[in-house]
C-alpha cells in the first residue's frame, strides 16, 4: 500500500476511542477480545482441549490481561509470524484496606506505584480508578471489570509558597506526596460502596480487587497542521492496537499469524502473564500438536518463524535534543523506529534488523533508527525477555514518543498508521532462512 492510501484520520480516530476504553490491561484486553470476536476468532481457554481447524482463527486469554490471538492458514504451516507488545502502563495501585483519614476533614486513598513512571504529570488533574473485583459466588468466585466513569479524585500539589524550591528539582516520595484525596469527611467508609455499585454486587460480597488510578484526559490530536496526538498510555497500546490492526486486515499464507499481548512489561515481566513465562511457548507448541504436527516440525517452524517486538521509542526532544544519539535520531511522523543496543537489551541484529526494513519496505513505509547514547542506560523489553522462552530471530520496533511513562504522552500522527500497515504486511509473509544468514520473504 502508497503510504497515501492510508487512512490516518480514520486509524487515530479508532487508536484514541481504544485508549480511552483502555484504562487498565483488564480493559485493553476486553476490547481486543470484542474485535476478535467481531471478526469471526474463536475463544480457547488454557485449561480445556483445543481442536483447531486450518483455516481458522483463535485466542486465548491469561489473567484477563494478556491476550494472544493467531490464524492458521494450512495444517503444514512453515512457520509463525509473531508481534508482541504489552498491555499495561506505569501508574498507581490502590492498596488493600485503603481509606486514610486525615484530621477528620479529608479521605484520601492509599496507592503505590506501579512501574517507573513520571510523577509530576499526575498533579493536578483529574482522576478516577478502574481494574477488576474478585466477587463471591455460590460456587466459588466471579471476575468483573470496574471502570467508575466520572472525576472522582485528584494529587493535590503543595502550594509554592510551602515549597520554595519546587521548581529546583524535587525528590517525590511515593507515600507522602501521590496519595489521591477522594473526599471530605464525609465520604469516610465510602470507596468500597462505590466500587461494589460499579461492580453490581454488595460490598460484603467483594473478596478482593486489583484496582489502579488513571487519568481522565481523553486522547487528542494536535498541532498547528495536526501533526501530533496527546494520550494516556500509548506506551504501549498505541503498538498493541496497531498490531491488531494489522492482524486483522492480514492474509496469512504460509505461516500462522500470531498477534501477543503480555501484561507486566512494566515491571519486568516475571508473571505467568508476562513476556517472561511460558504464555506463548505454551500456546505455539499446542498450535503444534493441535494439528498434528510432530516436536520436529515444530523446531523446524521455530527456524522459519520470526517475531517483532513492538514497544515504543523515545523520540528526539524539542527542549532537550542533546539527550538523543548523535547519530541514530527518531523523530516523531518519520517513521517506526528500529532500536539497536550491543548490551542486547534490545534483541535487534543486522539480519534481524534487514527483514524488518525489507518488510518496511514492501509495505511502502518509512523506518529510522534508535539507539541510547553511550553514556545512558536504556530501558529494555519485551523481546530478549520472550527470547528466554522461544528462541526466534526478533527484532525490537517501536513508535517515536515525548515524556514516555508521563500518564499523558505525545507521538506523531502518522506514525500508527505506519506500523498497522507495516504489521498488515509482516503477517501476510512467511520469513524463511537457510541457517547460514540467508532469509527470503514469501
């Protein structure tokens, strides 16, 4: 496709209603399983059988907040094209037995932080809590999802006149400063009584919950020609969408097309839902063996297979350029970023990184380059974590980003339209190698 055949307005217009959906992984998840759904995909569980049909797509589901969805195109498959990006964002948990009351006159909540994130954006702005509620049932328990869609709290910041050097620079403390204040007096006793309304249940029939602030600024596009767009969590869902996009507008051929979806990028991935555990070895070798196939056709598939590990990248700063490489600079619309680190916190290599400009190239989009400076540590991902489990040859991509973990985050426009064609692309292929660093693309 001519990059000017893509329907940018129209992509964003989807990235941004999903975003705002989204407020946590259980969200992002539950919206991901209705597109599915909605294309014809059918639900497995990890726990019962699998009879799988070439010519037929699937997913699966693990904690709710990960999700991996695949198309079978023919029984003797050559391979799996593989995508994965995560589902959850820094921000703050809210902690078990939560009220605190201050001098009688204020209810805050008690909350934690959740991942590396930037603490200052969450001043002073409006924001509510969702996640999931553990319920009693006759029989045992029930998850439900809890979104409470309104202004509900806010971080008040300390006045400057309290707090002379602010501006300075100052060191947030986690228990101290960001805990949100939820009401006056009056509202003492009340948060689990909110809660169990949105869930539908009686309070004393909550077990337990996994619940987390977010912010209720609502996604936008901006800039004096449009050139940008403004939202929560984009780091990582603006991948994770477009990597959908891309899947469901595929025609898988040769290989199965495998859409992955993990949780706990965020804090590094060591959960049974997180890039770490064996989610997607498990569900390839049951694609495997649900067809029939033998652990040698799997190992050989594995050979033929390759996998883009899609989380975002930082973009080249306006007011602080100098913090870029002076050589490898992503700048926001220019493209999907290709990021190189020789620690191999990213897994890209120069075959690796070649099919994915080859795959850039057949899809008719730009690409550029990333890496950190050489006095800085980088952060890593999802790619040399899953590398662990299953071995592939793996390339690390993201979307350029300003004020990644801020709880509101800026790209380029462009640039999710970008990948969901490059994606669109990538899972119509099949990359095929002869072991000595030759590789086709079919």
């Amino acid at each position: 496709m001519n990059i000017q055949k893509i329907a940018f307005e129209e992509i964003n217009g989807r990235l941004l209603e999903f975003l705002d959906s989204s407020p946590t992984s259980f969200h992002a998840v539950a919206g991901m399983k209705e597109r599915l759904e909605a294309a014809g995909y059918r639900r497995l569980y990890e726990g019962q059988s699998w009879k799988l049909e070439a010519g037929s797509g699937y997913y699966v589901t693990r904690n709710d907040s990960a999700l991996i969805a695949f198309r079978i195109p023919k029984a003797d498959f050559k391979g799996f094209q593989i995508m994965a990006s995560h589902s959850d964002s820094p921000t703050f948990k809210v902690k078990s037995n939560a009220e605190i009351e201050v001098d009688r006159q204020y209810l805050k909540l008690n909350v934690e932080k959740y991942g590396g994130m930037l603490c200052a954006p969450w001043l002073d702005r409006p924001l509510s809590v969702a996640g999931r509620v553990v319920v009693r049932r006759a029989d045992g328990v029930e998850t439900r999802l809890v979104k409470v869609d309104r202004d509900l709290l806010i971080i008040p910041n300390l006045a400057i006149h309290m707090n002379r050097q602010v501006n300075e620079g100052y060191a947030f403390n986690a228990q101290k400063d960001m805990l949100p204040l939820l009401g006056d007096g009056t509202a003492k006793d009340g948060f689990l009584k909110l809660i169990a309304g949105e869930a539908g249940v009686d309070e004393a029939d909550i077990l337990d919950t996994d619940l987390f602030l977010y912010t209720r600024d609502k996604g936008t596009v901006l800039g004096l020609n449009g050139e940008f767009l403004a939202a929560p969590r984009l780091d990582d869902l603006q991948c994770a969408f477009a990597s959908l996009e891309g899947f469901l507008g595929a025609e898988p051929k040769e290989s199965v097309a495998v859409h992955c979806v993990m949780d706990n990028e965020e804090v590094g991935s060591g959960t049974k839902q997180g890039a770490a555990s064996t989610f997607l070895r498990d569900v390839l070798h049951r694609i495997n063996t649900g067809l029939g196939r033998t652990e040698e056709q799997y190992l050989t598939a594995l050979a033929s297979s390759f996998m883009v590990s899609a989380d975002n990248a930082h973009g080249v700063h306006p007011n602080q350029p100098d913090k870029a490489d002076p050589t490898n600079r992503p700048y926001l619309n220019q493209g999907i970023v290709i990021k190189y680190s020789a620690n191999q916190k990213y897994t890209t290599d120069a075959i690796s990184g070649a099919i994915f400009k080859s795959i850039c190239e057949k899809a008719g989009v730009p690409y550029q380059t990333f890496t950190n400076r050489s006095d800085m540590l980088g952060g890593s991902t999802l790619g040399n974590i899953s590398n662990a489990q299953v071995a592939l040859n793996t390339v690390d991509i993201g979307l350029p980003q300003l004020a990644m973990h801020s709880c509101y985050e800026t790209a380029g426009s462009r640039d999710t339209g970008y990948l969901a064609e490059a994606a669109r692309v990538f899972y119509s292929l099949t990359v095929s190698g002869d072991g000595d660093g030759n590789y086709q693309l079919i």
